[in-house]
C-alpha cells in the first residue's frame, strides 16, 4: 500500500494504480492522456474536448458543475479526480460516497509541478511525470527568454455582464506574469467585477479579451476600443491562461507567439 496527498490536505491510500477513473476536469483530462493514462479515464465531463478521440471513446458525466450521478455509478470508478475551483463542495461530497475524490489545487506553477507529480505517484508512472515537467520547464525557460522588454499594464477580462478581471491569486495571474503582462487587479483575489467607468484608461496599455468561459468577439474589441483608445486590445485563446496540468507545454509556446505580436503591434 502507497499514500498520496492531494493538495486540499486528504491523504489517499492505494493498493495498485487506480484502474476507472472520472476526469471533472477538461486541463486534468488532456493531462492523463499526456500521461498516456487512455485506458484508465473512463468519463469525462463535455467540456473535455482535448483529446478530441475521448468524446467518442469516453463516457460523457455531464458538466464541471452539474454531474449525472446515475452515468457515474455504472462506471463504477476506483477514483475521481476534480478541481477545487471548477467544482463545488457539494459535488465533491456526492461523488466521495461512490469512491474517493483527488482534489487539486493549482494556482502558480509550483502548485502545478506538485500536481503532475502526484500523478506520477499515484499511477506508479514517475519517470513519465518527470519527462512531462521536463518539457513544460523547457516551453517556460523558452517564454522567458523572449518575454516582453517592456512591462505592459494588462486588463484581462473573463466574462461581460457583469466585466469580470482576474486576481493575483489565479493561475491566469501567474501566466500573465511569465508573459510580463502587469495584471493591474493582481492586488485582488479571485474574480473581481469591474466598474469600466471606473478604469482610468490612461493605465492600460493592453487588454485581454479571453475565448472562455465567456466567448468574446470582435464586437467586445470594438466595444471597449472607443474607452480604451490608446490600448492594444486583443482577443486570446483562454487555454493558455486557464488550462493547468499538461498544457502549459503548449499554453507557453502559444504565449510566445502573443507576445511577438504585441511587440509588433507596438
């Protein structure tokens, strides 16, 4: 027998390698899969879209935060996996009368590096743990290499009615800070909402308009462009910024490109 701890402070305990496992999590999905844990993950909530085989391959159990209970008993699984900020406690508490409930809590890399590792650990997989970490060092050491020269005073917006930023204490925070974006709300926690007439648009000089989880288009660049005259407004895929576990080997690289652009741009 082997324990592991997950990042809420539960101690696990296992025989073997759990054998059925239910993702909550789409980064956590993609992260088992880089992990070559296929066979393992059983179901997968709908907005697990990467890999793209698993929605046809996997059972879907519902959403982050609304979960078939009945789906998930017959898949009869030996673990869940979940995510402290993507689902709720009342979620967690049903699924752990099925079976016991991971929990992660990724908020900054270290937090994320401990995660992978805990991975490896309990499906007795260290080596491939370690080479995935390898390689996201690798995509991070690569970002910082040709991160902004200069500083740039960043608004990153998540939702629209109500505005929506980001705090410090996020892991859109840290990715934002690898890139030298300054998140001008990094003084806060969590999701603050944003009285636009409020910012003084003279502090901005770039704003990031995210994919998910509200959908912004071209209609919202434009919007905040006549406030924000002097800002470089874009729209960004929202993964990079959001997905932890293993797609920061892909979110980094992705960021490069952003921030060739920007600098372009200026």
């Amino acid at each position: 027998m082997y324990q592991v701890t997950d990042q809420i402070g539960q101690t696990h305990y296992f025989n073997k390698p759990p054998q059925r496992v239910v993702s909550l999590v789409p980064s956590i999905t993609y992260l088992l899969h880089r992990l070559d844990l296929d066979d393992v993950v059983l179901g997968i909530t709908r907005f697990c879209k990467l890999p793209a085989h698993f929605k046809k391959s996997k059972t879907i159990i519902g959403g982050t935060k609304q979960v078939n209970f009945d789906k998930v008993k017959q898949l009869r699984p030996d673990l869940f996996i979940i995510s402290k900020e993507e689902n709720t406690k009342e979620i967690a508490d049903a699924l752990q009368s099925i079976a016991p409930v991971f929990v992660t809590d990724v908020y900054d890399c270290a937090s994320n590096k401990a995660l992978i590792s805990s991975m490896g650990q309990i499906f007795d997989i260290p080596e491939k743990a370690n080479l995935l970490q390898a390689q996201i060092d690798k995509a991070k050491s690569d970002l910082l290499a040709i991160r902004l020269q200069k500083t740039y005073k960043t608004l990153y917006f998540i939702w629209q009615n109500p505005w929506m930023t980001v705090g410090g204490d996020t892991f859109i925070n840290q990715m934002m800070q690898l890139s030298g974006f300054q998140n001008i709300y990094a003084d806060q926690k969590r999701y603050p909402t944003v009285d636009l007439s409020s910012i003084n648009s003279k502090n901005i000089d770039v704003i990031l308009l995210s994919s998910e989880p509200f959908p912004f288009k071209e209609k919202h660049r434009n919007l905040l462009q006549k406030q924000f005259l002097h800002a470089k407004i874009l729209l960004v895929e929202g993964e990079p910024f959001t997905w932890f576990g293993a797609y920061p080997d892909i979110g980094f690289r992705y960021l490069q490109n952003l921030l060739k652009t920007i600098a372009n741009a200026h």
